[in-house]
C-alpha cells in the first residue's frame, strides 16, 4: 500500500502533465485534491498559479504564486512569475518588490530584466524601465522585445525619435515584428510624418490584417492629410472588425465633421456615446459641431456634458468658452478661458483668443505684459494668438507675416492630394472664381458688390462660391451679378477645391482671409492655377501657395515686400474697391434720438470696439480736453465697452457723458446718421477700412495716423485716393494737434468738407467702373504670366511706384 507522501507525489505528477498538455479543468481538479492534503505543497501551489495565469485570473495567480514564495523565497523563477502576475492583476507596487527578487537571484535572466522593466513603466518609472531594458539587451543583444519596450518608453515621453530609433533597432533583429511597425507609425504620424507613419502601417497590416486598431491608427494618419474619405472607409473597416470599439465611431465622426456632414458626424457621436456613457470627448465633440453649426447654447451643453465626466478637461473649458463669447457673455466666457488656460498654459491660439475677448470689451487690464508675452512667444513659432486678433494689437508687417505662417502651416499647410493642375488650353473667357463667407449684409459684400455687376463679360466668366448660406437683400443683388453663384456650404474644402478645378477656374480670389469662416483650405489643396488674396484680411495670408496680394502703393511700399509672402499686386489708386450704389437712407434723425447733445462738436469713431488700443483712447481724451463741449460717438457692440471706457475717461478727468453710444442699425440708416458727426477719429493701428469709405461716402472728413503694417495704411490709401493726404499724420501728438486744430477752427474743416464734396465722385476712390478696369488689368497680366510658364512676380498696373 502506497503512502501519503507517495499518492501526493503521484498526483502531483499527473497534475503537471494534465498541465502541459493543456487540460487545464484536470490539472485544476487534480492539483486542488494535493492542497487538500498538503496545504503546503509547492509544486502544486506553482503550478495551480501558473494555469490562472494562462486564464488570465492574474489575482488568483497571484494568491497562489505568493503562497508559493513564501515557502521557497529563493526560487528566482518562482519570483519572476510572481511578479509577473502581480503585474498583470495591476499590483504594480508589489510586483516591483519581487522582480527586484528575481533579478538578484537570476541577475542574467534578460526575461526577468525586461518585465521589472514593463512594470516600472506602468508606474511612471521612465528612467529605471530604461535602465531594465537597456540591461535586458546587453544580455541578450537580439532581444526585439527589449529594443521595443524601450521605444514605447520614448513614446510616452513624446521623444519620438528616440522611438522610431528603437523600433527600427527591434525590426532589425526582427523584421516581422508587427507592434514594432505599428510603434514606428504612430511616433512617425506624432512628428506628422504621417505618409510615412501610413507606410509602417500597412506593413503592420500585412503581417495582421484583422487588428481593428491599426485600421483605427492608419484612418486617423489620413485624417490629418485631409484624405477624409480614405479616413472613413479605414474606420469602417475598423469598425467591421470592432463595431463596439467609441473611439473608432468618435474618430469616424470626426472625418464626417470635416466634411461637413454634420448629422452623420452627430450620429456617430451618439453612438460612442452610447457604447461609452462617460465619453467626455464624445460629448465635447457632439459640441463642436453645434459650435459649428452656430447652435451656441447647444454646444454649450454639450461641453457641461463632457465638463460633468471629466472636470479637468481643458478643451471643454475652452469650447464653452467659446460658445459663451459668441453669445457676448465675455466675462463668462473669459472665466472659461481662464479656467482652460489653468489647466493647459500652452494650448494652442487661447492666450490669443483670450487677449481678443478682452479687446472686444474694452477691458484693458494687464495689456502690456500680455502683448509682449504674446508677441515673444510668435517669434519663437509659438502657436500662442490668431494672426487677425494681432493686426489690432501690433503694427509689426514682419510679426504679422509669421504669425500667419505659423497658423496656416499648422492649419492648413498645402496638401498635393489633388495633384498638380494640368494646363488647360485657354477658355474664350478667363474664369474668375470669388470665395467669401460674407456674401450678404458685411462690410467686404457692402465695398465690392457693384465691381461682380460690372465686369467685363467679354473677357471674364464671374462665379461665385459661397461659403455661408444667407437670406438678406445683399445676397439677393449678389445672386444676380454673378454669371454662376454656386452654395458650398454643405461641401468640404477638398471638394470644393475639386470642383474649382472641374469648372476649369483660372483665377481664385479669396475675399474671407484668415477671418472668421475663412476658407484658407480650399486653397490649400490648389484649387485654381492662380491664387489672390484679396479685401477680407489686411494682411499676408502666410501661405505659399496664395500667389498675389491686392494692394496699392500706399499700403505695401516695395521696401515691405518682404513682409508678405505673396508677389504683391500694385494697382494706381486704393486697393479697395467701393460700391457707388450705397444708398443713403432719406431718414433724417435728430441729434436728440441719437443721444447726442443738441450742441457742441461731435467726434465720431464706428470701429469695432476692439480695434480701440489704450494709446488711441487716450489720445481722444486728450482731445476731448482741448475742445470744450465736444463728445465722442462710438459704436457700442456690447454693455461692457460702455462701461469699461466710461470709466476710463473718469480716469482721466473726462466726463462719461461726454462718451455717447451708438447701436447697430441698417446699412443705410448707419450712414445717414453721419450727417450729425463733425469729424471722424481713426483707430491704429488698425485703422478703419468700410468705415472710412462709409463716413467718406456721406461727407464726413476721417482723420488717420498711418503706420507700417497693411492694416494701418488702408485709412491712409483711401484718402489718398480721394485726393484729401492733409488729414494722414504719422505721429500721435501730430494726429492730436489735428484732431484739436479742426475742431477750433470752423473755416478749415468747412473747407476740407467742401473739398471731400467735390472729390467724391471726381476722383478714383468711388470711380468703380476706374476700378473694375484697373482690377482686370491686373488678372490679364496674372493670366498672361501663368499661360506663358512665367513664375508669379510683382506687378505694376499704372503710373510707376515712387
């Protein structure tokens, strides 16, 4: 009769063999009799460890390897695959104290070396998981497993090239290693090398075709390339092999966004959403496209939405408020700001859009050091500001041209998907294409609606493509003076683009700029041989792929041309167009239903209220104090600019009633209240542009201080071309002593009235049809260059530049 010892001996053997040879559920049963016996057994308690292991029950595993241990404390592999479960059970903290067991008692294991070091990554250690890894490979120098590891560590520390060194270094001892492809890919597409990021991809791909996430990770890359629809069949693969995986509906989604397919982009949220209820960046996104959409106060729900998942989510912060400062609820909105800010220091463009908040309010506290934080961080290519929120804050052409730079190539840097345009033979018309989002009731349509009814028909084809939907009488009259009128709104700026190019379009002309709605992506992909900025944005657009700038000799002397990264075109009068059509309301209003007192010298200002620096405002008050009785009329956007400069002309010993406040109104009612202004004061140095042409159009003498950049030379430029330079200054007490003088002296600023009078419809400035002449012109000399294979340069339409 066998003893005790000799049956547990023997079922602890058949135990082990049931074991190795897979069957587990007798191993189990088996081994579990043993340690009913003897509590203590070793073996069993090994090998009863190992099979929850190979289940992936890592907390048994764990329980049982341990008990192990404690009995043999000096078994180097029981110790190793202790802490091996330990780690996988997410005990991390334990698991160190015993692979630091096992590689003292095995210190040449490489194994053991490479998991201490997978678990001190999991645990934030970098530096000593490097040390582990390293030591695992100069045991072991073929170890793939190690050189991989140690590129995930880069990975994470977003030393990407470090992990591409790595995980080359794995695929050269192994070629196959498909996660050391996958690893190169997605450090490649983080340094936005992403057709290269593609290529590793595909090569991961070949090698397992059915890991949804690699589907995922390629769709993404093309996302960023702007190849929307190749995003998107990816992503459905993706989700044929995982359609329970929120992140690949989100990123679907998110290529529908761009595309504007706005209800599907929706759904698709929606769905990760309900695959994941606390998907805050599902929510957050579901937002975007309200914020899109212009549904502010849904975007603003859904931003709570994700805000009530994830408290410290910045971009939620930031989205509402966004929403919030479209609504005009700045102080709400900066508080948002404020808030995103304190979690994030180096968001992209939210000091900028935080800055531009404040300006709109006239809230001027902290300017200084915030404008030269700002200014610094541009020109160490920091994306830190919006280049229009910083025309109104610099009169720098050179920091103007880098901020635009930087944003367009983080943006919209050019995207060759389209291919080069093949040279078509010549149309019997040249086919000009306008792009704008503000075909409607704006000041770009209100300047150039007269110049689209009288082109050439001869020698020109006019389309428009409209990038907002609107439904006022501007759009009405812009309906019928273009040959095409095209709405795009529902359409993604690649296909516009293609479709650009299927017209056959000669010459694209973006009148939106890098403003809000700017549609900067079409051009990116090419859509036209020839490309002009033109009106909408006082500035270089930054890109290299915008050819000409309109402008005029005024507003970018040949010594700035290198300010400007496009070849400027030079036409003899202004650069801006002007509609002679412009109706003057009949409404005669009375001082008294404007607020303004029945006597006294009336000093207006209708910019926008965020183009008013502290050093205009107070040269006004200046003013104000040298001209008793005077007041100042300013446009009021919103409650806060009222108070907010009430109180600084306290400050300044300036009664707040001398400060009046006009609201918005129709078009032409707007200009027939300028009657009742006596002199308009400009901004700088972004100087007033419609406004100008407005008050100049009624009668109303503009008075400009012109500096260097394009935006505050246009007030400039324009008086120019009315033939009145005596009301340019270049210096702040010359534009004061001006403003003072007129005001004092009745018979000279009655004199330059009478002037302004008689050259309003004598010289160029309202001279349309001059314009539309000088303009094709110009398209002629473009066209003529581009069919003759002659690189763009700097053209000259007119009388030579002094």
């Amino acid at each position: 009769m066998m003893s005790m010892n000799t049956q547990i001996q023997l079922m602890v053997a058949q135990g082990l063999q049931a074991f190795q040879t897979g069957n587990f559920d007798s191993a189990n049963l088996i081994l579990k009799r043993v340690l009913q016996a003897d509590l203590k057994n070793l073996q069993a308690l090994q090998i009863l460890g190992l099979i929850r292991a190979s289940q992936g029950n890592y907390k048994e595993a764990a329980d049982f390897l341990g008990k192990a241990a404690r009995i043999n404390p000096n078994d180097a592999s029981l110790q190793y695959n202790l802490a091996k479960a330990l780690t996988d059970s997410g005990n991390n903290k334990d698991a160190i104290t015993h692979h630091k067991k096992a590689v003292a008692l095995a210190p040449n294991n490489p194994e053991a070396w490479l998991s201490y070091g997978k678990t001190a990554s999991n645990l934030f250690r970098y530096d000593d998981a490097i040390a582990h890894y390293d030591k695992a490979l100069s045991l072991k120098p073929d170890y793939a497993e190690a050189a991989l590891n140690n590129g995930v560590v880069m990975y994470e520390l977003k030393r990407y090239d470090e992990a591409i060194v790595y995980a080359e270094k794995a695929l050269a001892i192994k070629p196959s290693f498909f996660e050391a492809w996958v690893l190169n890919g997605s450090a490649l597409c983080e340094l936005k090398r992403y057709e290269e990021g593609i290529a590793h991809y595909d090569k991961a791909l070949s090698f397992n075709p059915d890991d949804a996430e690699i589907w995922l990770n390629k769709g993404s890359a093309l996302r960023e390339l702007r190849r929307y629809d190749d995003a998107i069949a990816h992503y459905d693969k993706a989700l044929s092999l995982n359609p329970d995986d929120a992140e690949i509906w989100l990123n679907k989604g998110s290529a529908l966004r761009e595309l504007r397919r706005y209800d599907d982009a929706i759904a698709h949220y929606d769905k990760a959403l309900s695959l994941k209820p606390d998907y805050a960046e599902a929510a957050l996104n579901n937002g975007v496209v309200m914020y899109e959409l212009k549904r502010y106060d849904e975007a603003i729900v859904y931003a709570e939405k994700a805000l009530a998942i994830k408290p410290s989510f910045f971009e939620a912060w930031r989205n509402k408020g966004s929403a919030l400062c479209e609504l005009k609820r700045y102080e709400e909105g900066i508080a948002h700001y404020d808030k995103a800010l304190s979690l994030n220091s180096v968001s992209s463009w939210l000091c900028g859009d935080l800055l531009h908040t404040k300006m709109k309010m006239c809230s001027w506290s902290g300017l200084p050091k915030s404008l030269e934080n700002i200014c610094g961080k541009v020109m160490v290519k920091e994306q830190v500001i919006h280049p229009f929120s910083l025309l109104s804050l610099n009169d720098d052409a050179l920091l103007h041209k880098k901020s635009s730079e930087l944003y367009v190539q983080s943006k919209y840097p050019f995207n060759p998907v389209l291919g080069i345009i093949p040279r078509h033979p010549k149309n019997q018309k040249i086919r000009i294409g306008y792009f704008s989002a503000d075909f409607k009731i704006h000041p770009v349509a209100l300047l150039i609606a007269e110049l689209f009814e009288i082109h050439n028909r001869v020698q020109f084809e006019i389309y428009a493509f409209s990038l907002v939907r609107a439904n006022d009488e501007m759009r009405g009259r812009l309906f019928k003076a273009f040959d095409h009128f095209i709405d795009v709104e529902a359409l993604s700026g690649l296909e516009i683009a293609q479709m650009t190019r299927n017209l056959e379009i000669d010459i694209a002309v973006d009148l939106t700029g890098l403003t809000k709605d700017s549609v900067t992506e079409i051009f990116s992909y090419r859509a036209a041989p020839i490309q002009v900025n033109y009106l909408g944005y006082p500035g270089t657009m930054g890109a290299d792929y915008i050819d000409y700038i309109i402008a005029d000799k005024i507003l970018i002397p040949v010594e700035s041309q290198a300010d400007y990264s496009e070849k400027v075109v030079y036409l003899p009068n202004s650069y801006q167009v002007n509609d002679r059509k412009r109706l003057i309301s009949d409404r005669v209003f009375t001082r008294k239903e404007l607020g303004l007192p029945e006597n006294g010298f009336i000093f207006c200002c209708f910019n926008n209220n965020f183009k008013i620096l502290p050093v205009t405002f107070n040269s006004w008050m200046r003013i104000l104090q040298e001209v008793e009785d005077s007041v100042l009329w300013l446009l009021q956007d919103n409650s806060y600019v009222v108070e907010n400069l009430k109180e600084e002309a306290q400050k300044q010993g300036i009664n707040p009633l001398r400060l009046i406040f006009a609201g918005r109104m129709p078009p032409s009612e707007h200009l027939a209240r300028h009657r009742h202004a006596d002199l308009f004061l400009d901004t700088w140095p972004y100087n007033a542009h419609t406004t100008t042409s407005d008050a100049l159009w009624t009668g109303l003498p503009v008075l400009t201080m012109m500096g260097k950049s394009f935006a505050s030379r246009v007030a400039a430029s324009l008086l120019n071309a009315i033939d009145l330079p005596e009301l340019i200054t270049n210096t702040q007490e010359d534009y004061e002593a001006l403003a003072i003088e007129l005001a004092l002296n009745p018979m000279k600023l009655a004199d330059i009235k009478l002037k302004l009078a008689k050259n309003r419809l004598t010289t160029p400035l309202f001279d349309t049809p001059l314009f539309a002449k000088n303009l094709e012109a110009a398209y002629l000399r473009m066209y003529e260059s581009y069919q003759n294979d002659v690189q763009p340069d700097h053209i000259l339409i007119g009388s030579k530049l002094s």
